[in-house]
C-alpha cells in the first residue's frame, strides 16, 4: 500500500513511521508512506498557507489554491508509481475531519484488503479547515475518528494509517493475532493473563490453565459477550448472535447478576 500524507507537520509523522508494526512494515515494503508539505507549494516569500475567513469569525483556513497544487503533486506521484509498477491500482483523497463518517475497525479492513484502490493521498487539514472547494473538487471520502475536536488532521491520520497497516497481509508476521482482536468479530476483546499464577492473591481463571483448548476458547467468547453486554451494549444491538453464543450471553448475565444480586436483563 501507497500512502501519501499532505501535511504542514510532516515530522509528526516519524512517531508511527519509525517504531513497531508500521517501521517493519515499511521496511518490508508492504507500506510506502511518503510526506508532502503544503508550505512547500505556496505562492509568496512568508509560505502562507491560511487565509482569514469569509465572513469573518476566529481562525485561519487553508488556501485552496496552495491545497490543489499539493493534491495535484500527490495526484501525479501517484500516477508515476503506478506507471512504474503495474500491481498498483487506483488512488483515493482522503480528507481527516470530524464531520466525517466514522473510522471503524471494519473500514480499516476494508482499506487493508482492498486491491483495487491501494493507494491513498491522506489530506491533514490545520487550523478550521480547507476551503470547502477544493474538498469538493478533490476529496473522494471524508472520515472522522471520533466525536472531539483536535489541533488538526495530524493524529486522525496517523490512527488511520496505524489501524491500516497492521491489517495489510504479511504485516503483523502474526495474522492469527489480527482475527483475535477486539472488533474483528465485533466484540471486544476478553480478558489476558501471564505469569505468576498468583498475583496480589488473585489467582489466574482455572480454565486458562486446563490445557483444554475448546474450553478456553468457549470461556474467551463467554467473556469477550459479557464484556460487549456490560461496556458497549451498542455493539451488540447490530450482531446477530449463534444460538451457542445466546447461551453463553445468557450464562455470563445469570453468573453476573448472581455475584452482584441486581437484577440486569
Ligand atoms: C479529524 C477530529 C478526524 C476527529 C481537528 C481537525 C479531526 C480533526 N477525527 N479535528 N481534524
């Protein structure tokens, strides 16, 4: 996968490309993630990015003709690596914003799995924003990656590219550890233990030590629906469950409400 970032912070971006799952990645080159920077497309001797709002009010918003020109060099490098390499398919403008839908696990997926379209011109807006007509002209998906306000466009695209990347094929080294996740089966995950067995008189669940490998895995589903029931009921409203899995639910509830006496359905 190809990702280009256009952003006036380009060195934000050493935090994900230099550690973990995202520089092993890179160095496999499963990930190629290349920086451009708008200031470096800008018109006049200060590199002026931002200009004051029509109609007035606080803040600055980002230019649109220094945003298009950066877009169009994302645009034709994206071009030129194609031309260079047949297996590249098609590019998307990706624009970070509150105001768009919302970054899930099963969108990171979707980006992770998708040949048709693996290359991605991620667009970290500044300040209140870029002007509205180069979005329109450009941008092919607007994602947010949560309800809050933040500095800008930075972080949500390094938790897009993050999320991305460990999904890609061959980048976790461990692809049995991405179906565990919390959210690949859309529920979260259940509780890990290590050693020691014992720990400030807490002992690890006696099933775990079994050695019993169906009885573990039955005892994982049991507590990943009962903590899905307890912290994100809305996760659950939008499965549907196996009858085993209503059984377990229903077993995890009855052992739940019989160790605090309330009376939860
Ligand atoms: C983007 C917040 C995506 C949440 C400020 C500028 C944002 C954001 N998801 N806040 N961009």
């Amino acid at each position: 996968m190809d990702i280009q970032v256009i952003s006036i912070f380009p060195e934000m971006f050493l935090a994900i490309t230099e550690h973990g799952v995202i520089a092993r990645a890179i160095k496999q080159g499963v990930l190629n993630v290349s920086l451009l920077n708008p200031r470096d497309f800008a018109n006049d001797k200060h590199s002026t990015v931002d200009g004051r709002p029509y109609g007035g009010g606080p803040g600055m918003v980002m230019m649109p003709d220094v945003m298009a020109s950066v877009i169009e060099a994302a645009l034709e490098n994206a071009q030129q690596r194609k031309q260079a390499d047949d297996k590249l398919g098609k590019t998307k403008v990706v624009y970070l914003s509150p105001q768009g839908q919302c970054f899930t696990h099963s969108a990171a997926k979707n980006f992770a799995e998708n040949d048709e379209c693996d290359s991605l011109i991620l667009l970290a807006g500044r300040y209140e924003g870029v002007d509205e007509r180069v979005l329109q002209r450009y941008v092919d998906e607007e994602w947010s990656v949560g309800d809050y306000v933040l500095s800008g466009g930075e972080l949500p695209a390094m938790i897009m590219i993050d999320a991305i990347a460990r999904l890609l094929p061959s980048s976790l080294g461990n692809v049995e550890s991405a179906e565990q996740d919390s959210f690949s089966n859309g529920l979260l995950d259940c509780p890990h233990y290590t050693r020691p067995e014992q720990f400030n008189g807490e002992p690890v669940p006696q099933v775990l030590l079994s050695g019993d490998h169906q009885a573990i895995e039955t005892w994982r589903l049991k507590q990943s629906l009962g903590r899905t029931w307890l912290r994100r009921p809305d996760l659950l409203e939008n499965k549907a469950l196996t009858a085993e899995e209503i059984r377990l639910l229903d077993e995890f509830k009855l052992e739940f409400n019989g160790c605090n006496g309330s009376e939860f359905e």
